[in-house]
C-alpha cells in the first residue's frame, strides 16, 4: 500500500481562495495541488491522477464545464469531481457536469473536510478492496 | 385621461357605427363636475356650445314663426280685398315660411354636424398622436374605440380587429401576466372600472402579430355620466419595454455583484474561522463570522430575487407537506436570544406541489420578519392548515404592525414599510416581494392583515396537491 497521503487538485482562479484551501488541506493532512484553470489542471492531471478534484466553474481559460467534458472523455470516472460554486442552485449546477458533490460558497471550512475526508475514505476503500480482490483499482488511472 | 374625462361620447351611436368605417363621437357635450367646465380656447372649441342652445333655436323658431303668421295674416288682410286671392297668398307664404325655415334649420344642422365632425376628427388626431395605446370600453365590455398606438402596439392593423368585447381583445393579443399567466377578466382595469372601483396600473405581457412579447403598463379611468356612473372606461396601454429592458440590465448588474461577492465572503470567512481555532483567539473574529453571514444573507435574497425577475428560476417541484416544512423551519429557528417564542400549530398532511428549498426560504423570511418587528418577549404564532382545497400558511405578530398608509405597498420591491421611522429593523426591502413572486409562482396567492400597535399576520394559500384532494 502506498504511503501517499490522498491528493486532492483545486482548480479556482481566485488566488486567495487557492491558498486557503491549500492551507485547509495541507493542515488536515492531505496533498494538495493547484490549477487556475481547466488547462493547466488537465496537464496536472496527465502528471498525476489527483484522488478528488475540487472544481470552480467560472475561470478564465478553461472554464469548468469545458473542463469536467474534457476530463470525463479522457478519463472517465477516474476521480469524483466536486463542483465549488457561488450559483444560487449549486445542485443543479453539479448535475450539469455530471459532477459526484457540490460545496456552495460561502462554505464553512468544517463542509469541505467532511467533504473532502468522505471522498478520502470512499477512495481507500475501494483501494483496500482492490488489494484484497487483485482487480487493482488504482485511484492513481493512467 | 383628460378628454375621456372631460367629453362624454354618445356610446349606442359609438357602438352601431362599427361597420361603416371610422367609428367617432358623434355627442360630445360637456359634462358637468369632475373637472369642472371643458377646457376651451380659440383654437379648439367643443361643437356642444351653450347646453341652452337648441331651446333658444326652438324659442326663436317659434316666436318668428307666430310673428310671421300673425303680420303677414294681418298684411293680407290689410292690402288684398279678393279672399280668393288672399287664400292662393296665404298658402304661397305658408310654402316660403317653410322653405325658408327648411334652410335655416339645414344650414344650422349642416354647420353643427360639419363642426362635429371637425372635433371627431380633431379629437381622433390628438389620440393618434399620443404615443401610448388609448382603449374605449363601453359598458358593454366592448372597445369601441382605440387609437393608432393601439394598433402598432399589437401589430393588429385593421381598427375592426379591435373593436370585439373586451375579453376577446385579451385573447386576441394574448395579454399575460409579467409571469406568463392569462390576466384574468376580473383583473381588467377597464372592467374593475366600469364596475366602480379605482384600480392603479398594472403590468402585462402583450403578444404582437409578429410573435414577439411587448411588455406593457395597463391603466384605465372611466368617463362619468352626470349621475356619476361609469359609462364607459378609457384604458391607456403604455409600451413598458424600455423601463422593462433597463429593470433586466439592473437586476443582471444586482446579480453579477452578488455572485461575485461570494468568493470573497468565502476566502473571509474560512480564515476567520482558521483564526478562531487558534488558541485564545480574537473576540473579533466571532464578529466577524457572524458579520458575513449577514452579508451572505443580503447577498442571497439580492440573488433570489434578481433571478426571480430574470426569469432565470427553474423550479424544482416535489410532493412536500407544508406542515412538516413549516415545523423543521420553526425547529431549525431553535431558541431565540431575547426570549422569542415561536409557536407552530398545524397538523400533517398538508400536501403541495412545491419547492421545497423555495417555500422553506419563503416561510424562514416570514417567521424572520415577525421576530424582527415584534418585541423579544412577545410569542410569533406560526399555522398550517387546510381549508376548501387550500393549504394555508399564516405567521402571526404581536408587534409594530403597519401604518395603513404604507400597507399598499409593502409587497413593492425595494419598499421598507418602516424606513425612517424608529421602527425601521434595516433589510434591503426584497424579501416581501421574493416571497409574494415565488408563491405566485406555485399558483398560489400571499396577503396580510396588520393592525398598527397591534400586530400583523402573513398569510399565504397554495392549491392543495390534486392526490390529497383526492384522497
């Protein structure tokens, strides 16, 4: 079993709110990479597949739409994507990217470690599953 | 509108001269009250004249006609001897007297009914020119009237199209409601007129020939008869697209700014709440928290109701017991600093087809306003029940309640009944009107009771949901 501790990729084109969540994170124990834009988190993701993508859906660049197409019909479901959004009806905005989650601002910091520590725990279960079956679904794709 | 006050127009003439081209008013004296005497001036003189005026033509007529009789009968008598010839004299003057009066009385009707004609036609100039849309409803409830505003405004070019009982009219241009609702014949302004009342303007939705919408502002004032009655009633259609397109880009602005506030109010608050874990932290970053949860708050109702005038909510609809949602709100309020008790009385079952997340923010401003404007140790009464296929919400206060002068317009927009007084508890005065839109939006229906000193009840009714009233 890996060490690494469950990565997550904040794609947000507000800088401040990119470190905060770098800060959150980080503290809770988890690694933490950064993209302001779908594009750049598209080649982030070619490096390494993050274990959960947390998604601005208004950026300059890539927005998140465009991003969520493109990551699915590269990737498929290869990591949860969890839609963070200032819209009025953040659910519905979830389902349009076909996205696992939402997070409506102004969150609370408590809402996304339990969001981000539920997605952690989904996804070493299924790695400990995996181990246990052989059938080796790697979080980590390609 | 001015002339419809001031002239009152033979209406059974008005309503028979459909068919033969150019209807007009054929009757236009001047009616007494109300504005008092018609305005007059050099240039534009009502063809009604003096009131007095045929009695004095009948007067004269008489008086020569006795006077001719009487000198020529005595001239006859006087200069011819011959009664044979005297009688041939007296039928030729009888023929003349008529003769002559015939062409007196033709040149008087002909230069009244010319001058008639002349103010029809000067009268239905001035409505042509006028740039909103002039409906003449006759008791009836038929138009028999409209101006050439009327006509492009609809993009219905043939006056004849028009001129249908009212109610058709409103078919036939397919009048709406800013919500896309049918307006109702009781909601006519025309016909509320005819019917007595003085109802303000309201705002619709036409359909023109072409297939796009026109947004417009509908008002009407009746013309009185001299006993006061309303025989007919003058709608004044007013093209409200510009004033429309200006409200949308403000409420696009309002949106965009709350949006954006968002990010912000997200990277402040989480920081302050980071601050807050640390040990022995800031008193002021509790204020803080607590400071943008405020600015969420005014964020999201300047949010919800934008979108709600944008058009741009999609409801969300689901069997939803209004009874369970009231109570989670009332529970959720938890207990109130200062001593507020929010009682909450109502059984389940109260079945609607509704929004939840929408209908609970619509019962939480209620309930929220009631506590705000009654005194903290005052009990805020929160009911759900059902009456006559209805689900009925109400929220009961025992505070300020509101001035009657001020209660017209509490569900405006941006209206806060209380600013400036020592009543006034802040807010941006939206909520009222989001609340009243989204349970208009349910098919439902939102009105008030308030009492000065006393208190007021808000209430709202939804149609109860077709498998409850079934079952």
């Amino acid at each position: 079993m890996s060490a690494l501790p469950f990565s997550v990729l904040v794609v947000e084109d507000d800088g401040d709110l990119v470190s905060l969540m770098e800060l959150v994170l980080t503290d809770a124990g988890y690694r933490v990479r950064t993209a302001p834009e779908g594009g750049v988190a598209l080649a982030r993701i070619a490096e390494e597949m993050p274990g959960l993508i947390l998604l601005d859906m208004r950026m300059p660049g890539m927005n998140g739409w465009e991003f969520a197409r493109e990551f699915r019909s590269r990737y498929g479901r290869a990591a949860p994507i969890v839609v963070v959004t200032a819209a009025e009806n953040a659910r519905a905005r979830a389902a349009e990217v076909g996205a696992d989650g939402w997070l409506s601002k102004p969150f609370e910091i408590d809402e996304v470690l339990r969001m981000v520590a539920a997605r952690a725990a989904t996804a070493a279960a299924a790695a400990a599953a995996g181990a246990t079956s052989g059938t080796g679904a790697a979080p980590a794709g390609t | 509108m001015a002339v419809g006050r001031i002239y009152r127009w033979g209406m059974d003439s008005l309503e028979s001269a459909h068919g033969d081209g150019p209807a007009g008013p054929v009757d236009a004296r001047s009616v007494p009250g109300g504005d008092g005497a018609p305005r007059r001036s050099a240039d534009w003189r009502d063809p009604g004249g003096r009131r007095g005026a045929p009695l004095l033509v009948a007067v004269v007529y008489v008086i020569v006609g006795l006077a001719w009789i009487a000198l020529s009968d005595h001239a006859l008598e006087v200069f011819v001897a011959d009664p044979a010839l005297r009688g041939q004299l007296g039928t030729l003057k009888g023929a003349a007297f008529v003769t002559v009066t015939g062409v007196v009385l033709f040149l008087l009707v002909w230069r009244r009914d010319e001058r008639l004609r002349r103010f029809g036609e000067e009268l239905r100039a001035t409505l042509d020119s006028l740039g909103d849309g002039v409906l003449v409803v006759s008791q009836r409830g038929r138009v028999v009237e409209i101006n050439r505003a009327v006509r492009e405004l609809t993009g219905l070019l043939r006056k004849e199209d028009h001129l249908i009982p009212v109610a058709d009219w409103a078919v036939r241009v397919n009048l709406r409601t800013r919500d896309g609702r049918p307006v109702a014949p009781d909601q006519f302004a025309t016909l509320r007129v005819l019917g007595g009342e003085r109802p303000g303007s309201y705002d619709a939705i036409l359909r023109r020939t072409d297939g796009t919408d026109l947004p417009v502002s509908i008002s009407a004032t009746p013309v009185l008869d001299r006993a006061g009655r309303a025989r007919l009633a003058v709608a004044v259609i007013r093209d409200a697209s510009e004033a429309h397109r200006l409200a949308q880009t403000r409420e696009e602005l309002l949106a965009t700014a709350a949006h954006e506030l968002k990010t912000p109010l997200s990277v402040i608050k989480a920081h302050a709440q980071l601050l807050l874990r640390r040990a022995d932290p800031e008193p002021g970053l509790q204020v803080i928290v607590r400071q943008v949860d405020r600015l969420t708050r005014l964020v999201q109702q300047i949010l919800d109701a934008s979108r709600l005038r944008l058009d741009n909510v999609e409801l969300r609809w689901e069997q939803v017991d209004l009874a369970e949602v009231a109570a989670v709100v009332v529970t959720d309020m938890g207990p109130r600093p200062g001593g507020h008790s929010v009682a909450f009385e109502g059984r389940g079952g109260a079945w609607v087809r509704a929004d939840r997340d929408r209908i609970t923010r619509v019962i939480t401003a209620l309930v929220d306003n009631a506590l705000r404007f009654s005194p903290a140790d005052s009990p805020v009464e929160v009911r759900v029940g059902v009456r006559g296929g209805e689900t009925i919400f109400s929220v009961l206060d025992h505070g300020v309640g509101i001035p009657p002068e001020r209660q017209d317009r509490v569900f405006e927009r941006y209206y806060r009944a209380h600013a400036g007084t020592p009543d006034d508890r802040g807010g941006l005065g939206v909520g009222l009107d989001t609340c009243r839109e989204i349970v208009a939006r349910h098919g439902g229906r939102m009105w008030f009771q308030s009492e000065p000193g006393t208190g007021s009840t808000f209430l709202f009714a939804l149609p109860l949901s077709p498998t409850e009233r079934g079952a």
